[in-house]
C-alpha cells in the first residue's frame, strides 16, 4: 500500500492483481500493456558541464496513469465512486510523481524478481 496526495490530502492506493481486474473491468484493456506498453528514453546531452535533460510530455500516458491511480485507489478502498465521477472531482495532483510511483508500484506486484535459488528456499 502507498499513499499519494491529492489537493492536500493523502490518499491510500494499492496495486495487486485485484487492480489489474479493476482497470480491464472498468476500460476494456490490458492495464500493463497501457502503462508500461513501449518505452523510448531520450538520453541527455552535456553542454559546458551542465546536464540538459530533454523533456517529452508524448513518452507518458497521461490517460492511463490516471485511470492506473483511479483502480489503484479503488484496491486500497472500494468506496471509490465511479472512474467517472473520480475524475471530476479530482484536482491537485502530481502526475510525474504519480507516474513514477504507480510503475514502481506495479512493476513490484507483477515483475518482481527473485534471487537464483530463492525458489528451492
């Protein structure tokens, strides 16, 4: 479980396969291959010494991390309205953090990886 803030106030939210079903349920889709679906880095160039880090606001699913947080949320607490209602009166959030955090997040849940061995312990 996480917890991310949301005009002000910290919200609970939790990525489990329970998620993965809310998200299909709710939009018809695979939640993985939305969020994660083919990733493109831009590498960062030096000039003088500083770092310049090109920002490219098209390499994030904006649409998909919101409805990835909307079903996280809903996991943590099955109160949450409707994905549509949610959306209207959510305000005040850090996407990028968000974005970072819900790929962790379901990278961890879904991918996690174990030691050689871990297996026969």
């Amino acid at each position: 479980m996480f917890e991310v803030e949301i005009d002000g106030k910290k919200v609970k939210a939790e990525v489990t396969f329970y998620t993965s079903y809310l998200y299909e349920a709710e939009f018809r889709a695979d939640m993985i291959k939305e969020l994660f679906g083919k990733q493109d880095f831009e590498p960062q160039f030096e000039a003088d010494g500083d770092t310049i880090v090109k920002i490219d606001f098209t390499k994030v699913n904006w649409a998909v991390t919101a409805k990835v947080l909307w079903a996280a949320i809903k996991t943590a607490d099955e109160s949450t309205p409707s994905y549509a209602a949610w959306m209207k009166a959510t305000k005040g959030l850090n996407m990028w953090l968000v974005s970072e955090q819900l790929s962790v997040e379901v990278a961890d849940c879904f991918f996690r990886a174990e030691a050689p061995g871990a297996e026969e312990q």
